[in-house]
C-alpha cells in the first residue's frame, strides 16, 4: 500500500503561480484517456491560489494558499458518483473517469472543497489527479511541484518513512485544510494562516529612535511565547488561535511596563506601544 500525497507549506509559497500554469500546460486541450479528458481553456484550477489578505494598514499581510484536490481518504465525491465514476487508487489518489462520470454534475456539488470544475462541452465533472499519468509512466512528481521554485509543495509516498514528506510530516506541524470538512485529506499543510498580534515600541525619552530589544510575552490558556523588539521597534506573534483571549506584556529595563488584553477575532494591532521611564 502506499499513500501518495502533497505537502505544501503555506510560508514558503510566494504566489507566483507557476504550479498552476505547469497544471494549465499539462492538462489543457490533452486527453489522457481513461486518467483525464481534455482540460477547456476557461474556468478550471485544479490548481488554485487563493489568496488571503489579512491584518489592516499599517500591517497588512498577503498569504498564498495552493489548493488542489485533496485526495480524501473518506471523499464525498467517491460516495455520490454512480457506477463508481470516481474511485480512490491503491496508491490513495481519487480519480474521476471521464466516460462513467458523463453527466454526473453532483460530484462537483458533492466536494467541499469546490475543487470539481464542469465541463459544460464535454458533460463531465474534472479535477486534479496527481499527475497520476505520469507517475504511472514513471514520473518522480507531479507537474506542479516540478514548477515550484520555493519548495512550497513536496510530492511522495506518505507511508514510506524514508520519504521527504513522511519525515517532514513527522517532524513538522502538519495540519489539514478545511478539518470541519471531516474527509480524512492525504493532502496536508504547514502554516496554514491565523490570527497574528503585532505593533511597535517607542520610549517617550528618546524621541524619533526606535526602541530594539523590548521584552513582548504573549500569554493565554498555557500557551506562552515572547519575542523582542526589532531593530524599528517592531514586533510580532505568527500562529494564533482565532477569537481567543491573549495577554500581552511590554517590558524594558528602566520602563514602566505596558499590559493589553487583546482578543483575536481579527488580526490585532496593537499600533504605537510609547513606554513612560521609571520616574
Ligand atoms: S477534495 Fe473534493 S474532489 Fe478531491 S477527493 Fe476530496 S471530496 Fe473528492
Ligand atoms: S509554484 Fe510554489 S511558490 Fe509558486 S504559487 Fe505554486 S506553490 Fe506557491
């Protein structure tokens, strides 16, 4: 048995696309039989970007995030397909037959991922298929990951624990798109985008100079991380839950300490943290 699968780590993409133009450049207007009917010019990313924007001015934030199907090891759109027009291989990846899949437009509905693209020409319900025509031919990966220039996806066998992403997903915190979804993804990812805490420290007695090195901790429900200022007095706290309370402590020698209780419904701000000398 094998489980083969991406691994894609959200803080190295850079949105540049390639992955999803390699995808275009394989599958548009190429029949690959029984694996894949010919992808149409308009309306299908079996690899999409979608891009999430966060935070507000003066601390915006843009982070990529690749999507293709996710290969569920429990897949709705192997459940709802008639005449087993969509089957997940002994290798873990979920295929959709062009010729029993004729007609069958409720596999497109039936993903919550929305990852299932029509083709209004050709009658049938398409998607990523891992490149699995090619693997089958003997292939290393996938075009998408080829294309990658970051590193941001990693292609292999899930099960095989002498595999880059087998280790990786051992060592790092793996976590899957969508878990509410409950269909067991093989795709998996790292660093998936949450709430972030930032602002910056200045000291009333020294106008106009950024102040480094301050003491920031972050406290809430046993987590605790800190952080120093940089060198523009900027500091941030990636990763955190949303809609939870935090704790924020501002700290200098020779400065009166700052306190903020801040909630992550949104990405907080905390803006232009002025620290008072100890008098
Ligand atoms: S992501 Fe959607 S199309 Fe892909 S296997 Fe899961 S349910 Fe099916
Ligand atoms: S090729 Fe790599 S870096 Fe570029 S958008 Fe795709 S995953 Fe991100």
């Amino acid at each position: 048995m094998a489980r083969l699968s991406l691994l894609i780590d959200v803080t190295k993409c850079s949105g540049c696309y390639n992955c999803f133009l390699a995808c275009r450049d394989e599958y548009y207007g190429n029949d690959y039989g029984s694996y894949s009917a010919p992808q149409p010019l308009d309306g299908q990313f079996w690899m999409q970007i979608k891009e999430i924007e966060r935070g507000r001015y003066p601390k915006p934030k843009v982070d990529y995030i690749p999507t293709p199907c996710m290969h569920c090891e429990t897949a709705p759109c192997v459940d709802v397909a008639a005449d087993e027009a969509v089957y997940r291989r002994a290798d873990g990846i979920v295929l959709i037959d062009p010729k029993k899949a004729k007609g069958q437009k409720a596999i497109v509905n039936s993903c919550p991922y929305r990852v299932v693209f029509w083709n209004a020409e050709l009658e049938i319900p398409q998607k990523c298929t891992l490149c699995a025509h090619r693997l089958d031919e003997g292939a290393k990966e996938p075009r998408c990951v080829e294309a990658c220039p970051t590193g941001a996806l990693v292609f292999g066998d899930l099960d095989d624990p002498d595999s880059e992403i087998a280790k990786l997903s051992a060592a790092l915190n793996v976590e899957s798109y969508h878990p509410e979804y409950d269909t067991a993804p093989l795709v998996k990812y790292v660093g998936i985008p949450k709430r972030f805490a930032a602002g910056e420290v200045v000291r009333r007695d020294v106008p106009g100079e950024c102040a480094e090195g301050v003491r920031i901790a972050l406290e809430a429900n046993g987590v605790k991380l800190e952080t120093r200022s940089d060198s523009y007095g900027d500091f941030e706290f990636e990763g955190l839950e949303k809609n939870t309370a935090y704790r924020v402590r501002v700290e200098l020698e020779g400065y009166e300490p700052q306190v903020f209780d801040i909630f992550t419904q949104t990405d907080v701000n905390l803006g232009e943290i002025v620290l008072n000398p100890l008098s």
